[in-house]
C-alpha cells in the first residue's frame, strides 16, 4: 500500500536532484563518479556522516521552529543509546592530559517548574578529538554519560574539555568538502539528549566562545544561546546550560 508522505517527500526529492542534474548537464561519467561516491562513503563506513554533515541542521530548524522549549541543535553521528548512569563525573582516560570541564544548569518545563529525575545523556570527544564506540577502540563508556536530574531540576557532572572535531579529510565525506573547497572542521562541543516522560526529548549541544570554529562550522549547528562565555572554577571549564522542555505532543 503506498505510503503518501513517503511518496510525496520522495518524489519531490528525485524531482530536485533531476533539476540540478539538468542544469549543470551532468555526464554519464560525472554521474558515474557521484555513484561511485556513494558507495565508498558506504564502505567506509559514513553515510551517517555524509547526512547529518548536510541535511541534520535542516531537521533542527524545522523542530525549533515548532518547539517553544530549548534551542535544539544536532544529533550528529556519534550518539550509542548505552552509556552508563553516572554521578559526579563521566569516565575519561587518567592521562588524556584533558582541561577538567563541569557541566551544570537545570531542567525546567516552560513556566520555568523544575523537571526533577530528567535524564541527561551527554557525550562529547576525547580531547584529542576523537568519539569512543567510534574511534581507535576507546571503549563506550568513557566520555559518555548519563546524569539525572535532582529534585530542583539541577544537574552537575564532570568530565573533559573536547576539542573542534575534523570530519576525517582522507575519508570520502572530507575529500567531498576539499573538493567543494570548505574546511571540514567543528567547533568543540558536548552533546546532550535530555529525555523525561511527558516531555519531548531534546538533543541539543553546547559550544566554547572563542573557539576558532564557532562561526564557521562546516555542520551548521551553531546557535548564538549555546555559545557559552569562558568561565573558569578551580582550573575546570564551566558550561552551564539550562534546558527547557516541551511538553509530550
Ligand atoms: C560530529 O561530532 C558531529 O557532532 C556532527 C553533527 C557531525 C560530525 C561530527
Ligand atoms: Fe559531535
């Protein structure tokens, strides 16, 4: 049975691409090589990447746009549903020689109550840029972690400060941005995936002022309320982030 939404979006979507393929006079070789494209984005394993890379940020302003709550911003590619429960801090190797980062703020509903025993999923990079579960064998539960909310709303976690993180440029995603003569490169940030029942999830991330990336990130989910301003405590960065939460539609 044909599904209509389906039909309607995909149909549009072939339609788009036959346009551009129309008005450049794309070649059969040239056609060729974009298939050939594809496919060894597949086998290296990121087609992940190559649609949130360029399509993520388009879905994020459609859900903002409907959404009253928190600016939400990309999912990206690095998210694993499995990282542990933790309290205080989010495992990080000992000798990663990483800045101490806190993560604080609270979870309101949108008159501003508190939403205690929120779940806060957050993962970020080493601080040599790279995503375990992903990258190099670092095991999942180091530099990811799940942290609730206390009875305020309030939650507080420690862990490191990520770096800007570079789309790898000798995998077939960065050649594409060389070859579209961009840079490939994130600003540094921590993604978080804030979930309570009777609300909406909301996956969002926050970003460093300063960071040489931050107004040019070749993702595209840079949002001027989760650039925070440098704050230092005891030699740890501190990111607060307050999150407001829409209700369950
Ligand atoms: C990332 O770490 C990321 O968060 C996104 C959105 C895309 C590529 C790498
Ligand atoms: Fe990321």
């Amino acid at each position: 049975m044909p599904n209509n939404r389906v039909d309607e979006i995909a149909s549009d979507i072939i339609d788009a691409i036959r346009r551009v393929l129309e008005k450049h006079e794309v070649t059969f070789d040239e056609y060729r090589a974009g298939f050939n494209h594809l496919i060894e984005t597949q086998q290296a394993g990121e087609v992940p990447l190559l649609l949130d890379a360029f399509f993520n940020t388009t879905i994020c302003k459609i859900e903002n746009a409907r959404r009253k709550g928190s600016i939400g911003t990309l999912e990206g590619p690095y998210y694993l549903e499995d990282a542990p429960l933790v309290t205080d801090e989010i495992k990080s190797f000992d000798d990663d020689e990483g800045t101490p980062m806190i993560l604080r703020g609270t979870v309101t509903d949108l008159a501003g109550k508190p939403v205690a025993h929120a779940v806060i999923d957050i993962w970020h990079s080493t601080p040599d840029g790279r995503y375990s579960g992903f990258h190099d064998n670092i095991p999942n539960e180091y530099y990811r972690g799940k942290v609730r909310s206390d009875a305020e709303g309030g939650y507080e976690v420690r862990s490191k400060v990520p770096v800007p993180y570079r789309i790898p440029d000798q995998g077939p995603v960065g050649a594409l941005f060389t070859a579209m003569g961009r840079h490939s490169w994130r600003p540094a940030h921590v993604h978080y995936k804030v979930r309570k029942e009777g609300f909406e999830t909301l996956t969002t991330q926050s970003y460093f002022e300063g960071d040489e990336w931050v107004a040019s990130d070749c993702c595209e989910g840079v949002y001027g309320a989760l650039v925070l301003a440098e704050k230092i405590e005891n030699g740890a960065r501190v990111m607060s982030l307050d999150f407001v939460l829409d209700p369950a539609t």
